[in-house]
C-alpha cells in the first residue's frame, strides 16, 4: 500500500506559511495609528516570520502579497485553509485576525501564534504563543523561538488545536475513522472540557466586569465635582459676579474633570479592545454547549449561561446611565472652551462602550435558548 506524505514529512515538497495578523495602511499619514501598525506588523514579517521560514525552505505570503489578482476575501481563506502552515499575530484581538484564526483552527493543520508581549487575547491564553517585544534587541529572541517551533515541527509534527480535536471528537462519535486516521476510540486526555473553556472565558468575563467597575467610580467620581461645581456656579450667578469670575470657574471645572475624563477614555479603549476576543470565546463555547446533548450538560454549564443572562440585565442598567451621563457632558461643551477635551473624552468613553457592548445581549439571547433545551 502507498502511503501520502504530508509535506512535512516530505523532504521534496514545497511549504507554503501563510501569515495571518494586522495589516494596518501603508497609505495612512504618517505617525498615524494606522501607518505605525503597518510598520510595526512588516518589520515581524521581515525581520521575524520571513527569516524563520526561509530557513526551513518555507515561503512565507501575507494577505497584502498575494500575487494572483482575484476577490481578496476568498483568496485570504483559500489560503487560511490550504496552506501547509500558518503563522498568526494575535496582538490586541484583531477581529479579522480571530476570524481568519478560527477558521485554521477547525481545519486541524499546523498552527503557529505569536503575539506582542501585554497584548493577547485572554480566551486563547491557553495554547502556547510566542510572544516577542518591539524593541529591535528582542526580535531575535523571537526569530530564534519560531525556528525552535519549526523545527520540532517539522521533525515531530505538530499538535492539533483544540478546536481541531473537539470536531474529531464530533466526527468519530459513531466510531467514524477521523481526518488523521485514528479509530476515535481513544479520547484526547489533554484536550480541555467544557469546564476548561468556562474557566479561560470567566477570567475575561471577570476583567470586563472589572473595566465596568472603574468605569462607573470614574463617572461617581466626575458626578461629585460636577455637583460641585453646580452649586458654585448657582452662588456665583446669585452674587451677580463678573463673566470673567464665572469663566475662572468654569476652568477651573474643565481642569477638575480632565484628569477622570481622560481615565475614562483610556478605560473603555482598554475595554472595547477586549471585547472582540472575549465575545469570539463566548460564542465558542455557547458553540460547544450547543453540539454538548442537553443530558450530558453538568451544572457548571448551567452557571454560565446563567452568568451571561444576568451579565445581559445589569449591562442595560448600567449603558442606560452611561449614555444618560454622556449626553449630559455634551449638553455642557458649550459653555466654554475649556470644556471641550474633557466632554470629547468623556463622549468617546460611552461610545466605545456602547459599541463594544451590543454583543452582549446576543449572548443573552443564545444563552436564553439553550437554557431551555436544558429544562425541557
């Protein structure tokens, strides 16, 4: 019988990697945000990921080097999918990146992560990451990691992802031979459970429950000198003061409130910035209950759809007086110039966590459902 070599076991075949993560935009202005990712994100591939793989006879292409002209997104997952390997950035939870990322995972073939050292998405905190810093003294520690990676790789084989042995399990249920050949018989004793999953996912959920809490000291915080500031400005208005008196407190209000307001807009970037990657693992896992029999669910199961539905009712309490308080802050811009920065920081704030919140709810709804197929 012939036996087909994968071509990592081939010595002649050619490898392709394909390297997923943040592009940014090479036409931005420069210093932008979006320029300096771009640089940032080319010099990992030309200084790290390319050097690496050549070692290995390995081509490296980003989505931005493709050479074959065509729809871009099909392209992007012709190649997430058929490459012999992938290299993912998973720095600050791109959601293209977890998409295209989740996607490789389910096809079981060998995957690399990298990231940024601070920046990892919690709910793939579980599997192994390279994690490099920007400083140019730094990146060789990283090319040498991933050659390290590759060459166990290609000299072991690499291991299959979670999500790739979850769907083997699916797959040999019935005692179907998997994609690997392997009969399905014997069960996987490192591939985590749901339980594991609930646990990665409720340290984020704990860590946005967190950001809310700083949230909402910031606004007590801005509220009480806000009151305060009212009830000197009634007193200067009684007294009849000059406009300049009354101007001098008005900034000094604007001084008061800068420091909160610009705490509360570095809060809800934070905030938003994690909410990509922890609503992908929610989904998973509410995925994972999903194709789990409703008799096979134990209580911890339970507990997070639970979780999610009570998440859902104190979220629509708590965004109710966030966009109450930010559509007081603008009503007050007017007033001087003074106030401009704050109330700007103060209105970013509720709209990155508004934004950012939307998907809570679809979790409450996904929840509400398979709690029912739970009772019933």
């Amino acid at each position: 019988m012939t036996t087909t070599l994968a071509p990592w076991q081939d010595p002649e075949s050619a490898r392709t990697c394909f390297v997923i993560g943040p592009i940014g935009n090479p036409y931005a202005q420069n210093g932008s945000t979006e320029r300096d990712e771009y640089e940032h994100h080319l010099r990992i591939f030309e200084q790290v990921i390319a050097p690496a793989c050549e070692r290995y006879g390995i081509t490296p292409v980003r989505a931005d080097g493709i050479p074959h002209a065509g729809d871009i997104t099909e392209q992007i997952c012709r190649y997430v999918i058929e490459s012999d390997l992938v290299i993912a950035d998973v720095s600050g939870g791109n959601p293209n990146v977890m998409y295209e990322l989740g996607l490789r995972h389910i096809t079981g073939k060998p995957t690399i992560h990298i990231g940024e050292d601070g920046q990892l998405p919690f709910d793939i905190a579980s599997i192994r990451t390279i994690r490099y810093h920007r400083q140019r003294s730094h990146l060789a520690d990283a090319l040498r990691t991933i050659e390290g990676a590759l060459e166990v790789g290609l000299r072991d084989g690499f291991e299959p992802l979670t999500p790739a042995r979850v769907l083997r399990g699916l797959l040999t249920t019935d005692g179907a031979t998997d994609p690997a050949g392997d009969t399905g018989n014997d069960e996987d004793e490192d591939a985590p459970g749901l339980l594991d999953e609930f646990a990665a996912i409720e340290d984020g959920l704990a860590e946005m429950t967190a950001d809310m809490e700083a949230i909402t000291k910031t606004i007590e915080t801005i509220g009480v000198v806000t009151e305060q500031a009212n009830t000197e400005f009634v007193d200067l208005t009684q007294a009849n003061v000059p406009m300049s008196a009354r101007l001098a407190a008005v900034v000094r209000y604007g001084q008061s409130i800068s420091t909160p307001a610009e705490e509360l807009h570095s809060t809800a970037r934070s905030f938003a910035g994690r909410m990509p990657a922890l609503d992908s693992g929610v989904r998973a896992a509410l995925g994972l209950v999903e194709v789990t029999a409703p008799t096979e669910r134990d209580g911890s199961t339970q507990e997070f759809l639970d979780q999610l539905m009570g998440l859902a009712e104190s979220s629509q309490e708590g965004l109710a007086s966030l966009n109450g308080f930010g559509t007081a802050a603008e009503g007050i811009s007017g007033m001087s110039r003074h106030l401009r920065a704050p109330v700007k920081n103060i209105s970013a704030a509720v709209k990155q966590v508004t934004s950012a919140m939307t998907c809570v709810e679809d979790w409450a709804s996904k929840a509400r459902t398979l709690s029912r197929d739970t009772t019933e």
